[in-house]
C-alpha cells in the first residue's frame, strides 16, 4: 500500500501534465523578436510591420525601442514569407531647440528619421517559422538620406 501511495502523487501529475499539453495541442506559435541597427547602432525608436508577402493574412507590427523588437505573441503572426517595412528616427547626439509651442530655451534631441520626409522606406524580406525567430536589420546611414 505504501508503494501505491508513493507513485499516486507521480501518476496523477503525469496525467495532469498530459491534459494540459493535449489541451493546448496545436501548431506553436511563432516567437519573433530582433533588432534593428543602423551602421551598427541601434534605431533609437521605431516600427516594424510584417505582411504577408500573398496579402493572405493580416499584417501584424510592433514597436521598435533601442534597437529591439518583439512581437507580441498575442498579434498571432503566422508562419510564412513576409515583407518588413521599418520605420524609425536615430538620435543625432545634437541638441536643437525646441518647436513652437515650447518655449524659448528649451532643447530636444535632434533627430534624423527613416525614413526621410518624402521618402519610401526599403522593403525587406524575411521567412517566419514555427517557433522562436531571432532577426536581425541593419541599415545603413545611406539609407536615411533624402529622396533626390
């Protein structure tokens, strides 16, 4: 009796284990995080997008702080080639007076944005498994010029 009362403890969480993993049965979800640097600085702040490259699914985006990215697993992306369009401002180490209606005297981080006013930004590309996908953008300064 004591043997059986050793293993219910072990029976009954192996079972529970099995009801829980059954339960949530299904494709795993894709985990998409990254970064997105340009000439090997982080973007100072962002977004990034990703569409279907057929237009099938929904487009699902996210924001982009110093350089990272994760896309939230509640945005349901889903396995597939997509197209990435990234949008952000670099901060230019610059101080510059602030627009109206600030007043006078106060400074703000200057800042250089992709991309530029008028400008289209790249579009890239990128496979998104099942599963954890790491990514990584790199952009180039060229990249923040403006449209000619």
């Amino acid at each position: 009796m004591s043997k059986m009362c050793g293993l219910r403890p072990i029976t009954l969480g192996a079972v529970g284990f099995l009801v829980i993993t059954v339960a949530g049965c299904g494709k795993p979800v894709p985990i998409v995080r990254g970064t997105v640097a340009v000439d090997g600085v982080p973007l100072s702040s962002g977004s990034v997008t990703f569409e279907s490259v057929d237009g099938s699914t929904p487009s699902v985006g996210t924001t982009i702080t110093d350089g990272s990215f994760d896309v939230p697993v509640s945005s349901q992306i889903t396995p597939g080639k997509k197209k990435v369009t990234i949008r952000g401002s670099m901060k230019t180490g610059k101080q510059v007076q602030a627009a109206p209606p600030a007043p006078k005297g106060v400074m703000v981080d200057d800042l250089i944005f992709y991309p530029p006013p008028g400008g289209k930004p790249e579009v890239r590309e990128a496979d998104i498994n099942e599963g954890e996908n790491d990514l990584r953008f790199d952009l180039t300064a060229k990249s923040f010029e403006k449209p000619k």
